[in-house]
C-alpha cells in the first residue's frame, strides 16, 4: 500500500493538476490521456489518487463498472487519501445513494479537516437528506474557513431557520448586514431579497412589530413592493392595525384591481352594514374591474340577487366571454341560486329568439343583440343543466347551439362531456374526436381526447393520438415518460386495471412513483443555486413543498390504486401457469387491436427510418453503459415480474407509508392502512387505523364497514393472535367503536336508521346485514335498488349496481335486471344499464349533424379556403374556451 505522504514527484504532480482540471472543464478524453501518462510508469502504477480520479472520469462518461474497479483500487492503496475517500463519495451520489456518500465525506474530512469543497459537499447531502442538525453545523466549519464570502453568512442562518431557531437566524442575518454597505442611488435585487428573508425571519418568529420597523427602516432598498405591502397588510391584521391594514389593501387593489383576496380582507376590515353597497361603491372607484362585479352575487339575495346576475351576465353574453360559467360556478351550491340563474339565462335565451334582444320590446333595457350573443347563451345553458344534472336539457341545447354554428369546437367539446356525464364514454369519445378534427394543431383538445380513449381502454389509439405533440423518431411512451405525464399514465393505469391486466397497471404506478422520487432529488441542485441568486424566501417554499410532495393528488391515487392491486395479489395469487395463460389470453387481438398494431408498425417504421438518417448525421450513440441501464430499467417494471411478487403487502406498504406520515387528514390513507395490516392480522396496527379514520371522517361509509370487520376478526381471533396487554387494549376500544351498542347487529342498525336516504351509506349497510344475516338478502337488495333517495345521481347508481353485478349480495340476475330497468328511466344514454345486444347498437359512433358533416365535407375539400375566411374573433374565443374547460374538468 502506498503511505499517504509518497507523494508524486513535480512532473507528475503537474500532470496531476491538469487531471483535476480537465475533469473540472469535462475535457475528460484529455484526463484520461494524463492519468494513462501517471499509471504507465511502474513507480506510480498503484498511486492511489490518480486511479480513483481516472475513476471518476470514466464514470462521467458512463462507463461505472471500470469506474467502481478503479476507485476501490484507488481507495485500497491510499486509504489516508481525502481525495480518494471524497471521489468515493461522488461515485455514491451520483448513485444517489446519499447515507453511503456522507460516510465518504466524512472519511475525507478526518485526513483533510479544513477542505472546502468537501464541507460543502457534506453540506448539500445533509440539507438534501434533512439532517439539520449536521447541515449547521458544517455550515459553522464553512464560516469559520470563509467568514468573507456572504454564501458562508446566508447558508449558516438558513441552517438555522430550517432548524426553527429563528433568534439566532436573525442575530446571524444581522450581524452580515452590518458589514454591508449599499448605495442609496439604485436598489439592488440580492441585498432586498436579503431584507425580505429577514423580514419573513421577524415575523415567523413572533416579532410583528419589529417587523413594521424593520420594513419601513429599509424601505429604500426593498425592490419587490408588491410582497413587502402584503406582507406589512397581514402584520397589520395580527397586531390590530386595520386602519393602516385598510389603507395597504386599498393600496394592493388599485395595483390589481382583480385579486379576489384583497377584495374579502378589505370587506373583513371595513365590517361594513350594507356589504352590497360597499361594493357600489369600489365598482365608482375601479370601473374596469370585473372582480368586483362578480363578489356581489356571493352576497345578494333574491330580487337584489337577480338584478345583480342580469347586469353581469349581459356584458359577458354580449362580448361572448366562455369563462363566465366558470366565474359564476361557486354559486350552485345555493339551489334558490341555481333556480334564478336558471330563470334568467332562459329568459335571455327565449327573448334573443324572439325580439333578437336579453329583454322585450319596450323594456328600458332593450338593445338589440349581435347573433353571437345566443350562441354563448346556449353555451352557457348547456354547461348549467351539466352541471345540475340535467343531461336531457343539456343535449337538447348543445345540438341547437351545434346547428347555430357548426363550426365551434368548444361545442363538440361540451357536447362530449354531456355524454361523459350522462355515462356514455364511447359516444363522449366520438364526440371529443369530432373536436379535434375542428383543429388538428391544438394540443390541449389532443389530450383532451387521449384521455376520453383512455377512459374507454383504447390504450394503443391513446397513445398513437398523445404521438402529435411528442418528439419525432422515439417511442412515444418513453417521451411521455420522460415528459412526467402523470395524469396519462394514471389513466393508463386506471385502463389497464379494468381490463385486468394487473402487471401493467403496476407498471405504470410504479413510473408515477419513479417521477415523485426524481421529483425530490431535483431539488438538490437548488441547494446551491437559491443560496448564490439570493432567492431564500423561494428556496425556503421549495423545502415546504418538497416535505409535503407526496400529499399530491396524483400520488394519493396512484397509491389507492396500487394498494388496491396488490391486496388483490395477496387474496388471489397470480402462479406463473395463470400468468402464462393470462399473457397468452391477452396476445389474442381482436379486430381492433390487429388494426391498431398495424398503424403502430407503420408509426415505428417510421421512427427506425428517421433513426437512421440521424445516425448518417454522426449523432452520437447511447454508450453500453447507457443501453445496459436501460435494459436493466425495463427488466425492473416487468409486468410479469410485478405481479408474481412473494410479499405483496409490503410492496403496498412502500407506497402507503408517505401518506401515513404527511395525508392522516385523508380518510383514503386509514383505510387502506386497515385494509393491508387486517390481512396482516395486526390487531393493534388494525385499531389505530380505525381510530385515525374515525377522527378525520366518523360517518364515512367504508369506515363502517372496517368496523364492523375489526369486531368480527376479534370474535374469531385466537388466543395466540390476542394476548393479554393487546386484549386488554381491544377490549376497552371496542365500545367506543361501536358508538355504545351491545352488539354488530344493533350498531348497523342504528347505522342504516342515521343514513336512511344516503345511497352510498345504505350500501354499506346493506353489505353489512347480508354479511351478518345472509338470510336477509332481499331486505338488503331492498334497501339499496330504491331509487327515490335525494342522494341518488348516475354515480350512485353504478355503484349500487357494480355491487349487484359483483356478486357481494349472491347471485340475483332477476333483481340486476330490473335495477337496470329502473335505471334506464332515469339515466337512457348510460351504457352500463343497457343490455348487451342494445349496448353493442347503440355505442357505435353517433351520426354527425347534417351541417357539421357538410362544414367537414367542405373542410377537407378546400382547407386553403377555410383558413382564409376563419374568423379571428372566434379563433381568440377558441383559446378562452380551452381555459374554461380545462378549469371545470
């Protein structure tokens, strides 16, 4: 082994360097050439250092296999080497394995304590794995080495911050900004963010009124304006200021007269008697402001309501402005509401039919209309009874507004939902397909309709749709992937789920889950770069939310949706025989399928072609490295080998564990704990899930269900399963569980009795008594195909009728079938409660209105002459439109 103090004689040392330098500047071929020249002399074929830099280089460029060898190696000869043990530990990270890589720092440091790059590594790996304690206090040793650069300053009070010891965050803020001097001439950006952290410092730590003098004491060189006015406006409310709070808000709302916040802090601090006419009179102030035109209709009521609705409605119908459903879309949770805005956007609708104008003949707001003005009357009404869920109306005005202007792709849109909500995905389909033919170059209406084939398990089409917006010459999943599109995989694993195939359904959980972890170690890099640009009050959010990352709607549901899978694989195994038929089932194509796998060969033909011609241009190969970690990432998601997994409850658990720590307020996370750890049958772990539960949502259904569960796994629990301490817990629970009653049976009853005309509480009840008493079956189906509750919609419905179908309540075809009689009356479009034969009919592509196919006939005919006589304003229309869309679903 070679001693730490051999070291290189000056002709090698000097070659040394230009190693280091090479590598710094990503000459690494020139790095390379210099570390051959070292390790080809006998003398120095074993130093240490230059082999684990050789290392480090072959590593950049993607050969790891040599890289580990010559690192080891490296390490072994010179284990006295801080460079050996620091390039060590860049090997590790770039593994992202970042325990190992502060050991290494760590090693590197007892040989070269005073090394600054090698704190400031340990330092970025400490912050990234949130241990604050070790993160100050290598931000101390980086002071103390460099107390002139302002990074040393502001790394060690965010340390701090982070560790929530805001005094001395701010003692260590201020003790650097004496030392600054800064010109009163022009402000400048890095020393006002600096203010402003401090600033944010004073108030999350308490000191409101210090933070008023600190902000007015720097007024001169604070650059954002608009944060340190909101920020004085919030410190006014919580010390009691509100006549200088008053005065800020006014200050911010003529700045943005459409920030909906100011608008309510200021109505909050003025109290006034009459809040109707303090918004008259804001409306003399800020004339422009559309904001304050709509706040009113949150507060009136009645005929003031109605006056109100019609001065603000008119405008909108008359410029044709599509996010006014939006704007008003918080008011339906009033029904009287919903009832007035019903009554006057008919009346409009009725007299532009009839005098061309919103009001009669005679009327002192007569004006006559543009036809416009109609259009996006029935634009409106088809969103309302969507939306209040009266598909029959909502179709019959969609085809008026259809053949009033044939060529709006916002009503082929609208009209696709329709369906959607009326339960017909495959006409909803044909229909979004319909809007996209309007304009093939909208990329939001292309996804739009991947996502309605996707809700039709038209997976393949999907894709080959999602293929006009994606990068030429590669696979379009693996851009889609590449792009984080978790909405698509989501819904591509939503299908596959339906369709039974398990494997890729995880697949593509799994992909979701891989984007929240590169998610999280993205942040590492803004370590560095916040601290140097001076955006700490960014950088700190930036530590919130990736704390808080995994609360994401997308993960929660890609977790209940993974859990669900493999509590499924737990209860029915998948045995290498019953996935090789499944496999063998699902390479059977049908029509369709044989007709899609023909457009995706023509699509990868050509893709290979164009590879092809890339490579004639010298573009430069992936490396074996490359390709082998590929391989090796595809090997990882098999389908196969995900389903065949031994212990599918802890697979469940990796997913379910983010949740149990950052969403206990989500009912969702407390069920499927009970769900995995009742098929564990760990009692303890079993209660607490259902006590988490009960707390955030007592009364919600499945919640019922687990419980009743729990006291039934108890009854038959062995004396091994109960031991003495965990029965004496059990035991004290129980009667709080079953809210006081003696008995399962008396709890559901008084359960049913609480929840008589909510459907999805009577399914469970209903579940319940058949489980306890399978002799009360048709009570049970009773209780539950009634469909004159105030609770039932479409939704409940298909729930109660998946139910039946599943064979949860036995068998009962009669009883399915005169569910769906009943259903069909209520809800004739719905698919689901057709009978096959008519399903089979009536799920074919709906025909098109006879102007819609003469504007497609003539569109595809002569498109030179359809883009020239487009209408610019409807085009401006179109793009607004997106946005209401996009907002509502």
């Amino acid at each position: 082994m070679m001693s730490a103090n051999n070291k290189l004689p000056p002709k090698e040392s000097g070659m040394f360097k230009k190693i280091l330098r090479s590598y710094e500047c990503k000459q690494y071929k020139t790095g390379l050439k210099f570390a051959k020249q070292i390790l080809s002399n006998p003398k120095f074929a074993d130093h240490g250092e230059t082999q684990a830099m050789k290392g480090l280089i072959l590593n950049c460029m993607g050969r790891k296999e040599e890289a580990y060898d010559l690192v080891r190696k490296g390490l072994k000869n010179d284990l006295k080497s801080h460079v050996c043990w620091h390039v060590y530990g860049l090997l590790q990270r770039s593994e992202k394995k970042y325990d190992e890589a502060i050991k290494c720092y760590r090693n590197a440091l007892k040989w070269d304590k005073e090394n600054i790059q090698i704190l400031r590594d340990l330092s970025l790996l400490q912050v990234q794995m949130r241990d604050l304690d070790g993160f100050r206090d290598t931000r101390y040793q980086l002071l103390k080495l460099r107390p002139a650069q302002r990074g040393s300053w502001i790394g060690y009070a965010v340390a701090y911050h982070m560790a929530k010891d805001y005094d001395t965050a701010i003692r260590i803020m201020g003790e650097y900004r004496a030392t600054q001097s800064v010109g009163q001439e022009k402000p400048d950006y890095e020393y006002s963010e600096m203010i402003m952290y401090e600033a944010q410092l004073l108030k999350e730590s308490g000191q409101l009124k210090e933070v008023l003098k600190f902000l007015d004491d720097h007024d001169s060189h604070i650059c954002d304006i608009l944060a340190m006015q909101e920020l004085k406006a919030e410190v006014c409310i919580e010390l009691g200021n509100f006549n200088d709070a008053r005065l800020l808000y006014w200050k911010l709302l003529k700045r943005n007269p459409e920030n909906v916040f100011y608008y309510t802090s200021l109505q909050d601090l003025v109290k006034p008697a009459d809040p109707l006419q303090f918004y008259v009179n804001l409306r003399k102030e800020l004339p422009f402001s559309s904001t304050v035109k709509r706040l009113p209709l949150n507060i009136a009521t009645g005929d003031a309501f109605a006056k109100l609705l019609d001065e603000y409605l008119q405008p909108g119908f008359h410029k044709g402005i599509p996010p006014l459903f939006v704007n008003l879309k918080s008011l339906y949770k009033d029904p009287t509401k919903v009832e007035i805005i019903t009554r006057t956007v008919e009346s409009f609708y009725h007299c532009l039919r009839e005098h061309g104008s919103f009001h009669p003949p005679g009327s002192d707001y007569f004006a006559v209309e543009p036809p416009s003005a109609e259009l996006w009357v029935l634009f409106f009404l088809v969103r309302h009874y969507t939306t209040i869920g009266n598909t029959q109306k909502a179709m019959e005005y969609v085809d008026k507004a259809i053949e009033h202007t044939p060529t709006m792709m916002e009503l082929c849109m609208i009209k696709a939902k329709v369906y959607k909500n009326a339960g017909d995905l495959k006409a909803a389909a044909h229909w979004m397909d319909e809007a996209q033919s309007l304009d093939t170059a909208d990329r939001y209406v292309n996804s739009k309709f991947a996502k309605y084939l996707l809700r039709i398990d038209q997976v393949d089409e999907a894709v080959e749709k999602s293929q006009k917006f994606t990068r030429e010459g590669a696979s379009t999943l693996e851009i889609l992937i590449e792009m984080q599109c978790m909405w698509f995989e989501l819904e591509c694993a939503l299908s596959y789920y339906r369709q039974g195939k398990l494997g890729e359904a995880l697949k593509k959980c799994h992909q979701v889950e891989k984007h929240f972890v590169d998610i999280h170690d993205d942040q590492f890099d803004f370590h560095t770069y916040c601290m140097r640009k001076m955006t700490l009050r960014a950088y700190i959010n930036l530590i919130t939310l990736e704390d808080t990352l995994r609360d994401h709607p997308f993960y929660v549901e890609v977790t209940k949706l993974a859990v669900k899978i493999y509590l499924q694989l737990h209860d029915n195994p998948h045995t290498e025989e019953v996935t090789a038929s499944n496999e063998k089932e699902e390479s059977a194509p049908s029509a369709e399928q044989k007709k899609m796998r023909r457009k995706q060969r023509k699509a990868e033909l050509k893709a290979q072609a164009k590879l092809q011609e890339e490579k004639k241009e010298n573009k430069p190969k992936p490396t074996d490295t490359e390709k082998k970690a590929v391989e090796e990432k595809e090997e990882e998601l098999d389908p196969a080998k995900l389903v065949a997994i031994k212990e599918p409850l802890e697979e469940a658990l990796k997913f379910l564990v983010p949740l149990q720590h950052l969403s206990r307020g989500c009912t969702d996370t407390h069920l499927m704990s009970y769900s995995i750890y009742s098929r564990k049958r760990k009692f303890l772990l079993m209660l607490r899930s259902l006590k988490r539960g009960l707390l955030v949502n007592a009364e919600h259904p499945e919640m019922h269900i687990d419980v009743v569960d729990f006291v039934l796994a108890v009854q038959s629990a062995t004396d091994a399963e109960l031991s003495g301490p965990v029965k004496q817990v059990i035991d004290e629970a129980l009667p709080t569980l079953l809210g006081g009653k003696s008995s399962v049976e008396e709890f559901n009853k008084d359960y049913l009795l609480r929840h008589q005309d909510s459907v999805p509480h009577l399914v469970t009840g209903a579940t319940v008594l058949y489980r306890l008493h399978p002799e009360c079956r048709d009570e049970a189906i009773s209780l539950i195909t009634n469909l004159n509750y105030p609770s039932r919609n479409l939704k409940t419905c298909l729930s109660v009728h998946s139910l039946l179908k599943s064979g949860a309540l036995g068998k009962c075809p009669d009883q399915v079938a005169s569910f769906e009689a009943k259903c069909r009356e209520f809800y004739p479009v719905a698919t689901a409660f057709k009978p096959i034969h008519q399903e089979e009919s009536t799920t074919q592509s709906p025909p098109k209105p006879a102007s819609l196919e003469n504007h497609l006939d003539s569109h595809e005919t002569d498109d030179k002459q359809a883009d020239t006589t487009k209408n610019m304003d409807s085009l401006s229309s179109q793009e607004t439109a997106k946005a209401v869309q996009c907002s509502s679903d």
